[in-house]
C-alpha cells in the first residue's frame, strides 16, 4: 500500500484506527521514521490543513493519532513526561470541527488541528490549571484565559496541558527546570538524563516529540525561548501586550507574554496570527493596532537588504555553540543579510538586580489577583497561603529545593512601593531607550542576532540548573520581540540563532527567521537517546 493510500484510509478512518495502531505508531516515532501516519503528525499546519481540506485526513484521526503517540512516547516508551493532563473533550471537539468542515465552515488555518497549553494558562473546562504546583492540583478555572478562548475561536482543538517548571520557575533559586510537584519531571527529547530548560519545559519535549502540531509556552524571561532552543523549536516571545496576559497564572505583568512553539517558522507564525488580538481584560493588548497575518512574512528572501547586528557581547560561553552560531551567520550572509559585526548591547548590568525586584513585587501582588478572578475556591488565596501550603506538604513540594523566591516576594511591599517604582523605571531606561533600542538606532539596525542559548545541560537535583549563557534578558525586561531557530547542534544537542528587534517588530522578524531556516533547515527530529555519548580524543 503506498504512501497516499495509507494516508486516504488510515488516518480518516478515526478513533478506533488511531487506538488500534497505537503500537505500531510506537515504533515509528521512536526510530524518527517519517512514514504513513507518523508522517502526518510530524507534519505542520498547512499539510495537515490541506489533508483535511481533501478529505484524507479528519480531525479527530489526527487527534486521536496524537493521542496515540502521547501514551506510546510520552506515557510509556522513554516517557518524556511532557503532558501534566490531557483534555477529555479532545476527541469531541475535533469531532464537532469535523462537522463544522463538512458544512462548509472553516474558521481558519487552526481549524481543527490540536494545540497544547501550558499548564499555567487558564481553561474554563473539565482540565485543571495549577502552574505545577499540588497546591492548584483540583482547581478548574472560573474561565477560560484570552489566549484559550483565541484559540477556540480559531477552531483549534485543545489537546491537553504540558507540564512546567513549577509556579513557571519563579520558585527556588536552586530550582531544577521542567520539574513540578504536580506533574514530576520532563525530559529532553534529544538525551533523557538532560534538562529541557524552563519554564516552558512541557510545550518544548511536546512540540519536539511530535505530540501536537503547536504548543504555547508562555515567558517572563527565556522562558520561551530557551526551552525552543534547547529542544531544537522555532519559539517566539512577542512584544509585552501583542497576546493578553489575563487568565495567565503571573510572575510579573510587565514582562509576562505567552507566545509560539513549534517545528517550523510557518507554524510558529500561524499560531502568533491567532493568539494576538486587543483584549479588554488587558489594557497592554490595544497597543499594537490591528494584528497582521504573519504568514505574510513568511519570505524566502526575507533577509535580503536586511541590516543585522552581531550582539557579540552575548557569544563566549562555549566554543563549540560560537562555532554552529558563525556557520549561521554566513548562511545570513549569503541570503544577502548585511552584518554589522561587532555591536554590543548596552548597560546590560545596570538592571540585573532591578529585573529581580520587579518579579518579586510584581508576583506577590500578580498571583492574589489572578487566585481571585480565575481560581477564587483554590486552597490558597495568597503569596503566604503558598508558602504555607508548601511547608505543610514538604514531602512533595520541597524534596528537590525550596521557595526562596516564594518567602522573598512575601516579604515585599506593594506595587506603589518607591523601591519598586524605581527598579521598574530602571529596567525600562537601559534595557528600553539606553539599551536595544539605541543600539539599533547607532548601527540602523533591523535585528539584533546572537546564540540563544547553550546546548541542554545535564538535570542536577542536588546543584539545581547551570545555563550555559542566555541572549533572553534585554527582549524579556524591554517587553520586546525574541524569535529562536534551529541553527545546528553540539554533540548532538540543538541550540538555537535569535532574532531580536525592536516593538511590535514581529513581522520583520519573521521574514528573516523564516529566510535563515529554509536556507539551513538545521531541525532534526529527536531520538530519545539515553544520554549523549562524547569521542574522547
């Protein structure tokens, strides 16, 4: 039977089909194959769009499929541990976007393809929303949050939560990211004894694992784009205000964002167009006018011409991911980018320790706010409630590393507090006008490009995580616009190139990153290793 056939009969045959090949899915997932309906889930948007479209794919085949392939690699198999809950009414709504298709209605390019959530976005359904932690393990939300309600309406279906690093590591400073009291521990997808980085530990082993066709993650600072790096994603965190913050469980709402992980740029893109969009419940959403369609940024000649500066200040912290970043950069090169090399991003050590007074004010006065609206009957009201709840329960929430962060944002005052007042004005002056913002204007720079990040690091309960160097902080405390692309892998591992410009610079952006991946197509899909084995010489 060729390829076409098993399409055509295999997958829109339906649920019992994608049971009853659960096994065989097993197999082909484990060993990468791209073949038959392994194939079709690795594929993105617009293929599986265009199955549908034909008639040889439905809906709820694909969603069972991935629900298939979630209990073979992520339940059982190397057990990536990348899902906290699936949605029991996965199969129901792709059913009802089925009939929806069938009667001509198509909402969109989303329409009825199967999208995780992170476990700290609000769903005003049958799942729980508890951020990671035992304590919010029984809460349902009041609602859904803007972001779960855009993706409804674009007739996605929700296919589940994805674990996280716990209240999305704003815990411990010793933390272990990708860990949560609730969910346990996620592995890489490219070596199992490895970290996934955070926060958005879950969406990153899922999208890289072929368990969805998207994933949002959401970020404070690297909390997107780090885990796409690491898991070898395309994962964008936007402006601060493109995508509503309500119904997102807080750290700080002046850098907090949900954003886009996926395989490919295209998708990532698809899945931006539908997020953003002006929210009532969150005044910082009117600021960008009208969202674009980002598919049209998607252009194969998108860095030609393009000014793009080499934030040299952000290389160094491993020889070997220099060596994949300069192979990107001569692919830029060579797609008729104009690099301006060196640039240094200003007055980076000026907001270090402000950044961390603003989260901690911000997310004791954030985390009350959002228990209220969206999770009033949760066991816990407060920052105190927390810690309580967690000194209570240290079998289960403290046996890896404590709250540090959680006892220090307690002891913080509120938001009308000078202290915090001035950290906030700091970080917007150097990270804002006196940092990303006048280096472009010097150098007439469209984007600013470094290593996003180090290679994944192995996971340490006893010393906690160790980064290996970060481009995440000056877009994250700017409130500005950060896409990560596969750029090549270091022993195996993916690190990824960044993209960062200036607000509300989404489409360009996206124009170069779409260009640099289809002319290196650097993402290859996980192995589930073990381990990674290095030749020593």
């Amino acid at each position: 039977m060729d390829r076409r056939s098993f399409v055509g009969i295999g997958l829109a045959a339906g649920a019992a089909a994608g049971a009853a090949r659960a096994d065989t899915l097993a197999h082909t997932s484990h060993t990468a194959a791209h073949t038959g309906a392994s194939a079709v889930l690795d594929a993105g948007v617009l293929r599986q769009q265009a199955l549908m479209e034909s008639g040889k794919l439905s809906a709820h085949a694909l969603t069972s499929h991935y629900l298939a392939r979630i209990q073979s690699i992520d339940k059982a198999g190397p057990r990536i541990n990348a899902i906290i809950e699936l949605n029991p009414d996965a199969l129901q709504i792709a059913r009802d976007m089925d009939r929806e298709r069938a009667a001509n209605k198509v909402r969109g390019p989303l329409h009825g393809i199967p999208v995780l959530l992170k476990d700290n976005i609000a769903t005003g359904d049958r799942m729980r929303t508890s951020a990671g932690s035992l304590a919010l393990a029984g809460v349902h939300a009041a609602r859904d949050a803007h972001v779960a309600a855009q993706l409804r309406a674009a007739g996605a279906v929700i296919l589940g939560k994805t674990n996280l690093s716990e209240w999305a590591n704003m815990r411990s400073t010793h933390s272990v990211s990708g860990w949560s009291g609730r969910g346990g521990l996620t592995r890489n997808p490219y070596a199992l004894d490895r970290n996934c980085s955070g926060s958005s530990s879950g969406s990153g082993a899922a999208i890289a694992a072929g368990l969805a066709t998207l994933a949002v993650g959401t970020e404070t600072d690297g909390s997107i784009v780090s885990p796409a790096s690491i898991c070898g994603l395309v994962g964008i965190k936007p402006t601060l205000g493109l995508i509503s913050r309500a119904g997102i469980v807080p750290i700080a709402h002046s850098q907090d964002t949900a954003g886009p992980m996926a395989r490919s740029v295209t998708d990532a893109a698809l899945l931006l167009s539908a997020l953003a969009g002006a929210d009532p419940a969150d005044p910082a959403s009117a600021g960008g006018g009208a969202v674009p369609d980002y598919s049209k940024s998607l252009d194969k000649n998108g860095l030609r011409g393009m000014r793009i500066g080499v934030a040299r200040n952000f290389f160094g912290s491993n020889d070997m991911l220099d060596a994949v970043i300069e192979r990107a950069l001569l692919v830029l090169k060579a797609q008729g980018a104009i690099l301006v090399d060196p640039v240094e991003v200003p007055n980076l050590g000026k907001y270090a320790d402000s950044e961390t007074e603003v989260l901690l004010y911000e997310f004791k006065a954030g985390l009350a706010a959002y228990l209220k609206a969206y999770a009033p009957d949760a066991p816990v009201a407060d920052m105190a409630g927390l810690i309580a709840f967690n000194q209570k329960n240290q079998a289960t929430e403290l046996a890896y590393f404590g709250q540090e962060y959680l006892l220090r944002a307690e002891a913080k005052g509120g938001l009308e507090s000078k202290e915090y007042l001035d950290a906030l004005a700091n970080n917007q002056r150097y990270s804002r006008a006196e940092g990303i913002d006048q280096v472009m204007r010097e150098q007439r720079l469209d984007a600013l490009v470094a290593p996003t990040g180090g290679p994944a690091w192995l996971t340490d309960f006893i010393n906690g995580d160790h980064f290996g160097g970060s481009f995440s902080t000056p877009a994250a405390v700017a409130g500005y616009p950060h896409i990560t692309v596969p750029a090549g892998f270091v022993h195996g591992l993916p690190v990824g190139l960044s993209f960062v410009g200036g607000s509300y610079s989404e489409a360009a952006l996206i124009r170069m990153a779409y260009a640099y991946e289809q002319a290196s197509l650097q993402r290859r899909a996980p192995r589930f290793p073990a381990s990674v084995t290095v030749a020593l010489k």
